[in-house]
C-alpha cells in the first residue's frame, strides 16, 4: 500500500458484523482509549487505513469492509485438532486459558502465531487458524479523534512494538481492538492478522502451545 507520509491517526469506532444483514456488535474502542496507529506501516488492514487516511480531525466514517477486503473467506482446512496433552501445564490440562473462544499462542517450529479455540474434547482440542473475524462483512463507525504527520519518535515507538518490545509482540491480551495489518487483536501485527490463516495444514498438526508468560512449567 503506497503511502506518500505516514499518518499518526487515532479513531474511535464501532465495529459491526453485517454479514445477514443484522448489525451485531463485535467490538467498540474504550472511553479515552481510541485505537492508533501509522499509516504505511503495516499496522491496520489496508483497506481500513485507506479509508481513514483521507477523514479530517473531528469527522466521522461509516463504511462496510467485504472479507477479501478484510480477513478473507474463512477456510475449513484451517480448521485442525491437536492432541489434549499439548495444552497441559504442570500435568493437568490448562483450563484457566484454554476454553472455547480463547485466542491462545501457538508455533510450529521456529514460526510462532496465534488460533483460536473452537472445541474440547476429551483427547482433543479444535484449533481455529482463521481469523475470528474471516468471512464477515465488517461495518466501521466513529470518527476521527486526531490525524497529524507521524514524527521520527512515533515511528520509531511503533516499529518497538512491532519488533516485539511493546504491545503486539505476540504476549497474551497485549492488544485491545484496531485491526492490525499482519493478522495480528486483539488484531495484533506480525501475524497474518494475528491468526496465521497461512500457514500449511500439513504442519499444523505440530503445534505446540506456548501459554502465557505468568504460568509455570
């Protein structure tokens, strides 16, 4: 995505699913709390920055993102169980993160990304590599808190977090909202939209679970 300058733009929003034609809340941005980002980074999906780059300090938006305009179609080969057993911590299964709905840390060798639960049974898990939000139409509405050319200083505090030293950096409920451009929520950046729809299904099957940083081993 050409970007003649990298905006620092901060926008509150609620986030819609339209798909059947029924507005259903998935996500708003909190009381003083708007979602940031710089454009031209790679930071928000890029039809989302596109249509935020051009809206003035004050203004509003209301648009509708299609799924190839957003996580794409959900696919069913991205849909996989693993066995029980790579989920327990301290010989037992770790049921405090690991539930239906969980967004939880995975890798495959030396690649690291991010599923969601869909599923336990009782020797298996159902991992999700989707993102939550693939195949859904996506519907955007707020408005613009602040938009100003980004300073070397901003940048440079984004390209940290990216790198792994803030927010995004792959840690458990980092991120809060925006819809960060790798695949990373949050969204967070770096993995394809954070959920690695990517990734080969015949390596899935190797996934190991990383957990948070607080358990123990």
């Amino acid at each position: 995505m050409e970007q003649s300058t990298n905006k620092f733009i901060r926008a509150e929003y609620k986030l819609y699913d339209v798909t059947d034609s029924k507005a259903e809340l998935l996500e708003e941005t909190k009381p003083n709390r708007p979602f940031e980002f710089i454009s031209g980074m790679g930071i928000a999906i890029d039809e989302f920055e596109r249509q935020l780059s051009d809206i003035e300090e004050g203004e509003s938006f209301d648009f509708v993102l299609e799924p190839e305009q957003a996580y794409g179609e959900h696919v069913a080969a991205r849909v996989f169980d693993v066995d029980k057993a790579t989920f327990f911590r301290n010989g037992k299964f770790d049921s405090e993160f690991i539930y239906e709905g969980a967004i939880v840390p995975l890798q495959n060798g030396e690649e690291s990304f991010y599923g969601q639960i869909v599923a336990i049974g009782d020797k298996t898990v159902r991992v999700d590599l989707n993102h939550p939000y693939a195949g859904r139409r996506l519907n955007f509405k707020g408005r613009i808190v602040s938009t100003h050319e980004a300073t070397a200083e901003e940048m440079a505090a984004f390209v940290s977090m990216l790198s792994g030293e803030g927010c995004c950096g792959g840690g458990c409920d980092s991120c809060s909202g925006g819809h960060c451009g790798g695949q990373h929520e949050g969204h967070c950046g770096g993995h394809e939209s954070g959920h690695c729809g990517h990734h080969d299904s015949g390596k899935e099957q190797h996934c190991k679970h990383h957990g948070c940083g607080h358990h123990g081993e």
